[in-house]
C-alpha cells in the first residue's frame, strides 16, 4: 500500500551551501523539545506570490505514471495540472476517476533526499471525498525511486528498499475526519500481521481534520513522534501524540505529500467518484542534512556572532 508511495522521480540537484547559508537563522532553528536544526525549508503556500512559487523553490512535482499490481484496480498517474493554486493556498487533487485505467493523482517531494533527522509540520485540511489516501511521508535511502531514461521518456527504473516513515489519511475511513494512521515502515510482521509496535491507527476524538490542522512528525535517531494539534469545530484546541521507537530510519531520505488511489479496497479504496482535494497553508521542515555538516553549521554560527538559534 504505502509502498506505491515510494516511487518518486529521481531527478540530480546540487544544494550548494550558500544557499544554505543564506538563511536568516545561521545558528539554527531550536524547536520546543529543545532540539537544535541546521537548516530549514520553510514553504508557504499561502504566500502572495502564489502556491506554487513555493513549491517551485524547494519541491518538484512527481509526473509519472505507477503502474500497480494485486488487488488494486486503477493505476496511479500523477499529473502535474492536480498540484494548483486553490483558495489561496496548495492544492492536492485525486480527480473524479474517468475510467481510463489511471487515476489522475497529486506528488510532491522535496528536492532534496539529504534530509537526516528533524521535525516536520504541514499545515493541511484532509479531503473529505471518498476513496483516496492523503499521505506525508518520510522516505528512506533513494528506495524504491525512479530514474527517467531521458531517451525513453517514461521508462524508469526501479530500486527497492523498506525504511519510511508516513502519515496518512483514508478518505474512506468511517471516521475520516478523526483517524489517522502512522507507520513506521515495515508496518506488518513477517506473518503478515500489522506489527502494534510500528503501525498505529490513531483516532482523536472531537478532532475535525477537514479543519485546518497541523500534522507533524518528529524524528530522531532513536524515535519518531508523530502528532496533530488544531482545533474542535467549536474551537477548543485539541491535540496527540504518538511516539513509535521501532523501525525508525537512520539513513538520508526525502519528504513527500500525496493524495492518491488505486482502487484498492484494503486501503485507498474508491477510486474517488469526485474530485478529492487536499489543502495545504504550509509545509515548513527543519532539520539537519548529511550535505551541511556539524563543523561547517558551527563556523557559520560563529562567524554570524553566536546570535541565539531561531524558534521554531
Ligand atoms: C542536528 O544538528 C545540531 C547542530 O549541529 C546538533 O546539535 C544536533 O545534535 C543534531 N541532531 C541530530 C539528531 O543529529
């Protein structure tokens, strides 16, 4: 299931270290657990230079097409036109299914996959049609991605691999609008069994994720924390927190946000007979990457005065 979500496009970048360095924070972001960042991405969607400015500075949108297999029933074309500007803010759209044999879906992830350790936060409303999996998703090593063959475009080509880290939302989940899964990848035993320790389905009650919410995952060498905090639909702020200590990844990785189906009727179900649309005000993530090192973030600090690290 999560599995399809892994397969994301490789493309080359270069993250040149003025450009981390250009960051008004050059001795870093200290988030309230009191852990220090190195560096951030910071994307609002919200911002008047449109949605898309944003993405366009630190994400790309995922083009391709995942051709899925067992009990799914659609494939998964992600379509750039479903990542767009909507209502001031990102959207993520899986389209009304047309019977085409793909269903039109939404991808992005960060253009870098040098991410170590951090923490998380997407600022979002959940869809609320039916049949589609909203996911943000912390994926491991460069498994499972694709590298387009520039001569055969749409060929690629596959590497596999099982660290990730995701949240995600069933549009088809009864409780949609209170439920959220978070896994540690692998989520099942070798049996077959969910494994309780690395796959949690979390319910909150009173909580409305249709609302605006943020959803956040925290990761450090020896835990993910995964939580959510907003507001009930009269206002109280509500929130959770999850912490899973198995299987949490140790290798360099990418972040990804999704709404996908496949039809499959043991997890996305649908596909979606409407069109399911995600919403996202921002995504802002800090963290410390294998491409800035500790000695090179502390020369910066020091040669900024020591000025005291960012809030975050
Ligand atoms: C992140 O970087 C900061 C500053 O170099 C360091 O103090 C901290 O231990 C690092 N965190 C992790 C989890 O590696």
């Amino acid at each position: 299931m999560t599995s399809l979500a892994l397969l994301s496009t490789l493309v080359l970048f270069v993250v040149s270290t003025t450009q981390v360095l250009a960051q008004s924070c050059p001795c870093g972001y200290k988030d309230s657990s009191g852990n220090v960042w190195r560096e951030a991405i910071v994307s609002t969607f919200t911002q008047d230079a449109g949605a898309l400015a944003a993405v366009n500075a630190d994400w790309i949108i995922a083009p391709d097409l995942q051709v899925q297999s067992g009990t799914a029933t659609a494939n998964i074309q992600y379509t750039t036109a479903n990542v767009f500007e909507y209502q001031d803010a990102l959207g993520l759209k899986a389209s009304a299914y047309d019977n085409s044999g793909s269903v039109k879906c939404a991808e992005i992830f960060t253009n870098r996959a040098d991410i170590l350790y951090g923490s998380f936060r997407m600022q979002a409303q959940v869809p609320s049609v039916p049949g589609v999996v909203f996911g943000e998703n912390f994926i491991q090593q460069l498994i499972s991605r694709r590298t387009e063959d520039p001569a055969t475009p749409g060929f690629f080509t596959y590497i596999s691999g099982t660290q990730e880290q995701d949240i995600e939302f069933l549009s088809s989940d009864t409780n949609y609008y209170q439920q959220v899964h978070y896994t540690n990848q692998p989520g099942q035993l070798s049996s077959g069994d969910p494994d309780p320790d690395a796959a949690k389905d979390i319910e909150v009650p009173g909580a409305d994720f249709t609302t605006f919410g943020v959803h956040r995952i925290d990761w450090l060498p020896s835990s993910t924390t995964y939580s959510y905090s907003g507001n009930t639909d009269s206002g109280t702020p509500i929130s959770s927190t999850t912490t899973i200590t198995k299987n949490v990844p140790t290798t360099p990785s990418e972040f990804i946000i999704n709404v996908w189906s496949n039809g499959d009727p043991t997890w996305s179900q649908g596909p979606p007979t409407a069109d399911a649309i995600a919403t996202l005000h921002y995504a802002n993530l800090y963290f410390n990457s294998t491409s800035f090192s500790a000695a090179s973030f502390n020369s910066a600090c020091s040669a900024a005065g020591n000025v005291a690290p960012c809030s975050v």
